[in-house]
C-alpha cells in the first residue's frame, strides 16, 4: 500500500474519531475516495478503528453501495427494472457496452467508467432509466446513449 493511501485511510478513520459504531461511516467515506473497498485500505481501518476484520468484510459484502473491487470513475447503471426492460434497457446496454468497448461488470482501461446494470431505480415512469454516479437521465434512447458518455468525458 503507497503511503499517502495508509494516510488517506488513517485519515478517514480519525475523521469519525476511531470509533467502532463509526465504521460504515468510514466505508462510505472509502468508497468515495478509491471508488471501492481497497483491501489494504481496509486493513488500516480495521486495525485503527478496533473492528475485526471479518466485521468489516461482512458489511462490505452485505451493503450494494460497498464494492470490493475497483469501479469506474463514473459508475454508468442501466435500470433493468420491468418497465425499463419492456421500454428498450437491453438495447441501451448494447449500445453502452459498443461505446465504451466493455461488458457489464466492467471497467474502461482509463478507469474512466465502469458498467452495470440494477434491478430498478423507483423511475418507471420516465423508463428506460440510465445514472451516471448520481445524475439520473430518463427516457434514453440509442442515440442518445452517446451524448450522455460525452458529458462525463471523451471516450
């Protein structure tokens, strides 16, 4: 692990005053920074803020905002959800995956954005549903797959 990481991560941990009762406060606050849970990261965190390691990876493993491995730096879901599926989701993941040259699960070699789908989003109304981190774009079509990439970035 580089230095500035182990201080980065002492860091989040005296931030929240080492305090157990604080640990997915610090998971959060790690995820922010690395964009997932860092294995070493959270080696430092275990041992600063006292909490056993098993502790730590089983709310990783249980809470959906906790990745164990690295994630884009924006984070492209395409809700699958009934009425996003039925008004066109499966083709919009098509065209996203053509774009930035990844399937689903993956990530851009720049680390610039990763790519997954969820089950749904609570947006049926404006269906198919596409986020960015945590811009919301409703009704996508496929051409409009390619101005939403851009805005985040050249591919």
């Amino acid at each position: 692990m580089e230095v500035n990481t182990i201080e980065k991560a002492r860091e989040i941990v005296y931030r929240w005053d080492k305090k157990p009762e604080n640990i997915i406060e610090m998971m959060h606050d790690i995820q922010n920074e690395f964009n997932y849970l860092p294995h070493d990261v959270i080696l430092e965190v275990s041992k600063e803020a006292n909490v056993s390691l098993s502790s730590v990876y089983h709310l990783a493993t249980f809470f959906n905002a906790f990745s164990l491995k690295p994630k884009g730096k924006h984070q492209v879901c395409v809700c699958m959800g009934t009425a996003c599926y039925a008004y066109g989701a499966p083709k919009i993941v098509t065209v996203l995956e053509k774009e930035l040259g990844i399937t689903i699960g993956e990530m851009t070699p720049d680390m610039n954005y990763g790519l997954e789908i969820v089950r749904c989003v609570g947006a049926c109304g404006i269906a198919p549903v596409v986020s960015v981190g945590k811009d919301l774009y409703g009704k996508v079509t496929s051409s409009g797959v390619t101005k939403i990439i851009k805005k985040y970035g050249a591919k």
